[in-house]
C-alpha cells in the first residue's frame, strides 16, 4: 500500500546486505534554475534489516519527528559536543580523566550514536584492559554522554546503565604491586609541567611513603630547611620516622608548600585537604588513565625499595626510609643529625 504523500518512503537497496532497507524522508524542494522543474530534497532516516523495521522506524519518526542531521551524530561528534557544554565548570583533572576514558572508544568513534547499544559499550570495557576505577571512569562518561544525548532529543534510551563493570572489580583486587619502570618514571618527569598532580606521583617514589601519609603530612611537619619531614601518623609503629626530602622532588614540597593556607602539605584545587578516596577518583586514575600506565599509588613505595636497592643503598637505610619493621631498635628513636643526613644521602642516589 502506497503511503500517503509527505509520509516518507521505503526503498529496497540491491545486492547483498545486512540492511537492505532504506527509510528516507522528503524534507523540501530545490527549483532546478534551467528548467523550473522542482525537485525534492530527500534525507534518510536509517537502514533496516526487515521491512517490518523500517516501518515502524518510518512510523516513529512522523510520530515524532527529529533533526535528521542529529540522527547521523557519531559517538565522536557527541563527546565533542559535551564536552564545548560540560569542560568549563568542572576541573583540568576531570577533563583529563573524560579524555583518557574517551582515548579508549576508538572501535566506536565513528559509529551513529544512535546505533551504538550495551554490546558496543561492554566490548569497550570488556577490552581495554583497565582496571576497576578506571572502568568506573568509562562509564561515568557514558552516563554523561547518555544524558547530553537525551537532554538534546538525539535518543530517548541510555543504555550506559546496562554496562557492568561490577564483574571486573574482583580482577582489580587480585591485581599484585609493580614498580614503576624507567621509561614510566621518564614519562613522568616529561609531563610534570601540565599537572601539578603528577608532582604527587614523583614526590611518593622519590620518598617511599605511603600515600595515607604524604595525604596526613601537615605543613607544620615539613623541615624544608633541613630536608626532611615528620611521619607522625602511620599503620605500623616502624612507619613514625623522619623521611628525607630528595633534591630531585624538594621544589615540588616548596611549591605545595607555598600553595595556599591549608594546614595539609597537599590540597585539592579548592584547598582543601585530600582524602584517599577523593585523590583516587579525581586525581590518581584519570592521570594515570591519561599517561597510559597501570598503576596503584602503593606501587610508588615498591619503586622507590627497588631504586634504592639497585642504588646499593644499605638494606637496614631502605628500612629507616620507607618504615619497614626492624629498622629501628626495641629503645626510643632518636635520630641523630649524622643519621638524617645519611638518609638524605641514601634518597638522592636514586
């Protein structure tokens, strides 16, 4: 049966095709200036497997009507567009962390956003290979791009929510510490001038703290002058102890230093102190994400035990430095000026 004018048309393409059917849609008229004949524009709406979808695709449209050129977005063109409407409230590591996530997606840059469904974005997971928290910071971009795409009538269905990440968090945890390699290190030390963050990252391996306390490190702990700082608070009795500040890293302690008011050494953009969970989610994986490197902030201490040791630094030295258990003995410690010194000695040989 003939539809009626206006309504739009189905054509069955030729030859061999997952989707033989094409739904187009006559949006005007263009006068041929030579003849005076008019001649329709005509835009397509889609290609369908059956019949039976076209129509109904055909059906949904008049139903309610959409800009067609929207309904030919990629993927790509929708997080560019998000991110024009989104990068201007929120801060440089969180943009980071949208262009490491969006880094991944390369399969689906191209595709129609429109046609992208769970299968697509699940294969993105599935295989990229990046662990739990960076998984999550996938997705998150996905819910964003979902609701930029709904709120802009471009779809009327999020299929982000059906991503499942869950079952990779388990394979997170069973992931063992590494040290950092030469060339990571390298990397780190070319890119410290775009983030002020990855200051953070340098000043861990180059002091083989733990991460809860460089985050508890208070300014009133820090002996610029005399390059070292203060643990005062730690998981282990053997982690109270004094740290050398390394040549390499004292300029990042100056500037964290100096930063602000905050009574922490470090702080967030806002100048307030980090929480662990907060560093995690705003700064450590969408940098890590962004330089391309899998890695935990315990795999700073590990690489810090590994440069000293290759540095044939003294095995009861390495102790004192990073907090190990029988660095010290059973009576009160006391550190001595000589002792410090051979400390800051020991971390500058790395």
């Amino acid at each position: 049966m003939k539809n009626p004018n206006g309504y739009g048309s189905i054509h069955k393409l030729s030859g061999k095709r997952r989707k033989p059917y094409m739904v187009s849609k006559t949006t005007g008229w263009q006068t041929d200036p030579t003849t005076g004949k008019a001649k329709q524009i005509r835009e397509t709406i889609g290609y369908y497997e059956t019949r039976a979808l076209a129509m109904q695709a055909l059906a949904n449209y008049n139903e309610n009507p959409y800009d067609l050129d929207t309904n030919k977005i990629t993927f790509a063109e929708i997080f560019s567009k998000l991110c024009s409407e989104k990068f201007d409230s929120i801060s440089q590591s969180n943009i980071n962390g949208y262009n490491a996530a969006f880094a991944v997606c390369k399969p689906i840059y191209d595709m129609r956003f429109l046609e992208i469904k769970k299968i697509h974005m699940q294969n993105i997971v599935d295989n990229c290979g990046k662990n739990y928290p960076t998984l999550r910071k996938i997705k998150v971009m996905f819910r964003q791009m979902y609701k930029y795409a709904i709120e802009n009538d471009i779809c009327d269905k999020d299929y982000s929510e059906f991503v499942d990440i869950i079952k990779h968090k388990e394979k997170g945890k069973e992931k063992k510490h590494k040290k950092f390699s030469a060339n990571e290190i390298h990397l780190l030390w070319n890119s410290v001038n775009r983030n002020e963050y990855i200051q953070i990252i340098l000043m861990l391996i180059y002091s083989g703290v733990r991460i809860s306390e460089l985050l508890d490190l208070k300014k009133d702990s820090v002996h610029l002058k005399d390059n070292y700082f203060d643990v005062i608070e730690s998981k282990t009795d053997a982690g109270i102890r004094k740290v050398p500040i390394a040549n390499k890293t004292k300029c990042f302690f100056e500037y964290w230093f100096c930063k602000n008011d905050c009574h922490y050494l470090l702080s967030t953009t806002n100048g307030e102190p980090l929480s662990y969970s907060n560093y995690r989610d705003v700064y450590w994986d969408p940098l890590v994400l962004e330089l391309g490197i899998e890695h935990l902030p315990h795999d700073t201490r590990h690489t810090t035990i590994s440069l000293l040791a290759a540095a044939e630094v003294n095995q009861t030295i390495i102790k004192r430095i990073v907090g190990h258990s029988g660095a010290m003995s059973l009576t009160e410690k006391v550190y001595t000026h000589f002792e410090i010194q051979q400390l800051i000695d020991a971390i500058n040989k790395i």
